[in-house]
C-alpha cells in the first residue's frame, strides 16, 4: 500500500501515512447496498455469488439499508415513479458515498431511450454517478472492473490533505489500457502506419 | 365445446343483444354492447353448459391513426376495444368477449368512456381492469378500487392510446 511496503529487509515494520492507511481500508470495505431494479440485478447477483465473488474486492457485504452503505449500484431501469425513491436513499447514505450505474438503462436510458415514455434516461438525472459500467447486462467482469475503479478513486480521495498535490497516480490496477509498444510514442506511431499502409498496397506488376 | 356452439347457446339466451359474433376466428369471440356485459359475463359463468370458471386476462385495444394522412386507409373507426378472455378449467374451452367504445365518452377529450365492472363475476378481474385503466384510459364502473396499477398515481394520460404525448419532464427530471 504505502510506498515503502517491502523495502525493510526483515519485515515487521511499515510506515504509511494517516490518509493512506484511511483510504486503503475504506476501499478495501466498500459496502453496496441491497438494491436491484431489473435484469442487471441478476447479474449483480451472479457478481456477489461464489463463481465470480465480489468479495475478494471486499465488497461483498450487501447491506440491507442505506444507512450502512457506502456504494449504491443502480443495477436495472430507473422509472419515474423510482425515481424519487432513488434519491431519497442515495440522501440516506452516510458519506463517503459513491454511485456506480450498471448497464445501459441507468446509464442513459438504453434500449428504452425513445419510446420509454417512464423511463429516466439516466440516472445521473437524479444522484451523481461515479463510474458508468457499459452492457446489457454488463458481465459481472465488467462490474467487478467498475469496483475496481470505484477502489482507485477511493485511493485518491484526500479529506486530511485538501488542496495539496496527489503524489501518486491512479489508476495502479488492472485493467488500465496500455499502448501496444509499436505505437507507443509518435514517431513511432507514424512508422507503423507507413509500414501497413506499405504492406497493404497491391504490388506492381 | 367449440366456439360455433358457445355462439349459438349465447344467441339463444340473448338474441340481438349480441351485437356481432365470429365463430371462425382464432379465438371465436362476439361483441356485446357494454349495458349487457355484465348480464352476459353473469351466465357465461353460471350456465350449466358453459361454466367459464376463470377470466385470463382483460386487455384494451385502442383503434386509432393518429396520422391523419394515413387514417383514411387504415381500415377502421376510430375506437376503443375492451377484450376479455375466459377459459373453463371443467369444461376445457375457451371463449372471448369484446366490447366497443367510443375513444372518448361523448366525444369529449378527456372523458374516459366506461364499461360496468366484472368483480363481481370474477375477482381476478380487479387488478386487470385496474390495468386497463392505467394504460388504456377506460372508466370501469363499480370497481372496488380503481386506481393506477403500474405508473406513479399522478401520472398524466393513458401511455397505450396511439394519440398519447410522450412527457418531457416529470417533477423536474427531463424526460428525454
């Protein structure tokens, strides 16, 4: 966790700072709330279920009110009549708190957005979303990568230090999208597409 | 027991009050006027021969072209259709019972048009004709507790009609 883990030679000693041991234990108990209003619950479900278990992530303790939640995974079709039941438990949760919209329904009204005339066409139309899943159903990977991310901004939240510089980087996890290293920097970049465009021109007979 | 032959015991007991029958459809079903539902429902349950024990599903129709280009082609009046299907779990036949209504009561927008309740006949009928309000926009006289079944119980119009305007907005949350 902290930049020194593993350099003490015989152990036993690690030295972080205040913010870092808080935010490593917030991301490490991110507690979702009981709370599915479609199919994308089902596969929420099969998230916290044995196979894919959302508790290695450590946040497998659904709890059953709001008030003990600190993440809220929108996991369905948000309907005008949900709607103001939506945010009236987003208010109930204590803070930190963090909001991931599962699917393509809570993320701007998917399959339902033009003839839906109940559905929200977002959910981000009625609490803040922290990070959007994509899918329809998204698979329970894709949920356990936007835990994933939900951890990294956990990581880099710094309530003690306000307004002082980030001194490392998010996001440290998997996941994260590298350049393949053909097309790594510019030049590079260039040669390679001259080089297919070379390749994939017909030669002259 | 066919449909040919429901037809016929129901005409026997009724005579012009069934307005229209069709013995050859899919589902043979005849078309009573909404005064004579309930007498209708009444002996399609109790009759001896018929003993239609259990109402499957109550559904609104709504005939309407709501692009005046192409209503003149559209091959019907506009109106509203009240459909009920009844099974017999003794006899093992099934039957069908439609009504015709006006879109609007008195041609009036806004006037919901209105058929007698049938929970009196068969209770499964409550939470149906509540449905069938929802969505469809028909008044059903007597019913024990008509309000909204699946839309929030301040909700505006009647979303299945084909004229029905889409809400942009709803309690401050834009609707598209």
């Amino acid at each position: 966790m902290g930049l020194l883990e593993g350099r003490f030679e015989k152990g036993g000693v690690v030295i972080t700072t205040l913010e870092q041991a808080i935010n490593w234990a917030r991301q490490a108990s991110v507690w979702p709330m009981t709370f599915g209003l479609a199919c994308c619950a089902i596969e929420m479900m099969a998230t916290g279920a044995s196979r894919y278990d959302i508790d290695r992530f450590g946040a497998g303790a659904f709890r059953a009110t709001p008030r003990q939640a600190d993440l809220m995974i929108v996991a369905g079709t948000v309907n005008f009549k949900m709607a103001s039941r939506v945010r009236r438990l987003y208010n109930q949760m204590p803070d930190p708190k963090f909001v991931i919209a599962m699917g393509a329904c809570t993320s701007g009204g998917g399959p339902y957005y033009k003839y839906g005339y109940n559905v929200v066409k977002g959910v981000d139309l009625i609490v803040p979303v922290d990070v959007y899943v994509a899918g329809c159903p998204p698979r329970p990977e894709a949920l356990l990568e936007g835990l994933m991310r939900v951890q990294d901004k956990i990581r880099a939240m710094h309530d003690l230090t306000k307004r002082q510089p980030l001194d490392y980087l998010v996001p440290t996890r998997s996941g994260y999208v590298q350049l393949p290293p053909e097309v790594e920097t510019l030049q590079k970049a260039n040669e390679y597409c001259r080089r297919r465009k070379e390749l994939s021109t017909p030669a002259k007979v | 027991m066919g449909g040919a032959e429901i037809i016929a015991i129901l005409v026997e007991k009724f005579g012009p009050r069934i307005q229209q029958t069709k013995p050859d459809a899919i589902d043979p079903y005849v078309v009573v006027d909404a005064g004579d539902l309930v007498d209708v429902c009444r002996f399609l349950r109790d009759d001896p021969r018929l003993q239609f024990d259990m109402l499957n599903c109550i559904t609104g129709v709504d005939y309407c072209e709501p692009d005046p280009a192409k209503a003149p082609k559209a091959g019907f009046e506009p109106h509203l259709e009240v459909v009920y299907h009844l099974s017999s779990f003794v006899k093992r036949h099934r039957f069908v019972v439609k009504v015709l209504l006006p879109r609007w009561k008195d041609n009036v927008p806004g006037q919901l048009p209105e058929v007698p309740t049938v929970t009196s006949i068969w209770p499964a009928a409550n939470w149906h004709e509540r449905e069938t309000y929802d969505l469809v926009g028909v008044y059903f006289v007597g019913h024990p507790d008509l309000r909204r079944i699946l839309l929030a119980e301040d909700w505006e119009g009647h979303p299945l009609r084909k004229d029905y305007v889409f809400p942009l907005e709803y309690h401050g949350i834009r609707g598209r």
